[in-house]
C-alpha cells in the first residue's frame, strides 16, 4: 500500500529521550519538518502554519481573531471590554499553539534558531489574546502553563545565535532578562514556591552560570568589571567589610572618569 510509511519507520529508528528531526522535501515543492515519534512520526509545513491551513483565510487562526477584534473596536469606537472567545475557539487556539511548539522543537534540533524565535513568538502573542480575551478566565490562566517552556525555548535561540557571533554580553542580558521574566510570572500567577523549583528557571540558571565562566575565560575584564565580581563575590560570602572597600574603590574610579 503506498500510504503504509512501515518503511519510513524501518530506516528512522526511534530513539527514547532523543530529538529526532529532519527537514524534507514534499511532494509540493514545499520544505516539510518531520519529528519521530514512538508510534510514528509527525509532519509539518516549515513555513506558514504548521498543518498548511488557512483558518477563516488568514494565515493562522491567530491572525483570524486578531482582525475580528480590530473590527469590533472599529465598531465600538476603539473599545473592547465586551469582546470575547468562547471555549471552543479557545481549544482551537491551544490547538494551534502545541502545532507552533512541535514545529519549535524540530526547528531547534534543526539549528534554525532564527524560525525558533519566530514560532514561539507566535505562541507568546497567542498566550496574551487568550489571557486578555477568553470568556473564561480560568481557561485564559489554563494556557498559560505553555509560558515557561516557551520563554525558556525562545531565549535559548536567541542566545544560542549571539553566542555563535561572540557576543557575550548581550547573551548574558538576554538569559538574565528571561530568568526575571519567568520569577516576575510565577509571582503574578501566585505560584511563588516555583521559584525555586522550576524546572526553566534552574535550567537557564546552570546554562548562565556556563556562559558566563565561558565569557571569563575569553573576554578580558576591565578593571572596574573585575571589582564589581570581587564586590558580588564578597556579598554572597557576607563579607561586609571587604565590601564596603570595594564599593569605595568603584566610586573612586567614577570620579576619576569624570574628572
């Protein structure tokens, strides 16, 4: 039967606890990803939405909702407090969502970061309209246990490119901003004993920890850099005193900068 993929599987074996990834060409000229899975394998368009529809004519069902709010408030001269999406269009938003999380997943296996970025952008911006506009509040709040991993995805591409090109600063900020961002969320949300125990957090805690001994061994520090490490170091030992000398010594070299 040439719908049976048996053979497909037989020369893709499927490995536990592995990313298995890979990009195609389909039979519409089109470049298609596929993700192995126990039982199979997912497929997915790698450009547009990931199952190749067009809801409602719009490029995802996203874009759908998006237009049908702005022309409400076209209609109700700019306001939107009664505006809303009932459960089922909700389901239909999650549904898109996890298509827009497969696809980041194959894509970063792939090392195509930069359509990393991209889809879990989408997924971040869906988050949003589902938490300001589902008729439900709780379903709003229910999706968003999809925040973390997304953020945490996202800030891995991005730095994951800055890295490539050296830029070790601007990673560092990067991953420290997404840390803030999940421990400012965990709070919102009344979830502060994750803070300490989420599984984003510790994971991009451990990678900023490599990155910035990376940076030390390859990037020169200057002399007020190389102070204020002792200074940060001193604190989380309490030692006080050593402290308060390091403190004075940046703010006599900020006065000699001005002088």
């Amino acid at each position: 039967m040439i719908d049976d993929i048996t053979k497909v599987l037989q020369n893709w074996d499927y490995r536990l606890g592995r990313v298995d990834a890979r990009r195609v060409k389909g039979e519409d000229g089109a470049d298609k990803l596929q993700l192995r899975i126990d039982l199979g394998l997912l497929q997915m368009n790698a450009q547009c939405r990931p199952d190749g529809k067009r809801p409602f004519g719009h490029p995802t069902l996203l874009d759908h909702f998006v237009n049908r709010l702005e022309e409400f408030r076209k209609k109700h001269g700019g306001e939107d407090n009664n505006f809303s999406i009932n459960p089922d269009e909700c389901a239909k938003l999650q549904q898109e969502a996890i298509q827009y999380h497969h696809r980041s997943i194959c894509n970063f296996e792939l090392e195509d970061f930069e359509a990393v970025e991209r889809d879990t952008e989408h997924i971040l911006e869906l988050l949003d309209f589902v938490q300001d506009f589902a008729a439900q509040d709780d379903i709003g709040q229910s999706f968003q246990q999809f925040r973390p991993q997304t953020i945490m995805m996202q800030v891995r591409a991005v730095g994951t490119e800055l890295l490539a090109d050296g830029n070790y600063k601007a990673a560092i900020a990067e991953i420290i901003a997404a840390i803030e961002e999940l421990n400012l969320f965990y709070t919102e949300m009344g979830r502060e004993e994750l803070l300490d125990s989420s599984m984003e957090v510790h994971s991009l805690g451990e990678w900023l920890k490599d990155v910035e001994k990376e940076a030390a061994d390859k990037l020169p520090m200057t002399k007020r850099e190389k102070i204020e490490h002792k200074l940060e170091t001193a604190i989380d030992q309490e030692d006080y005193e050593s402290a308060a000398k390091l403190r004075d010594q940046l703010k006599k070299l900020s006065a000699e900068k001005k002088a």
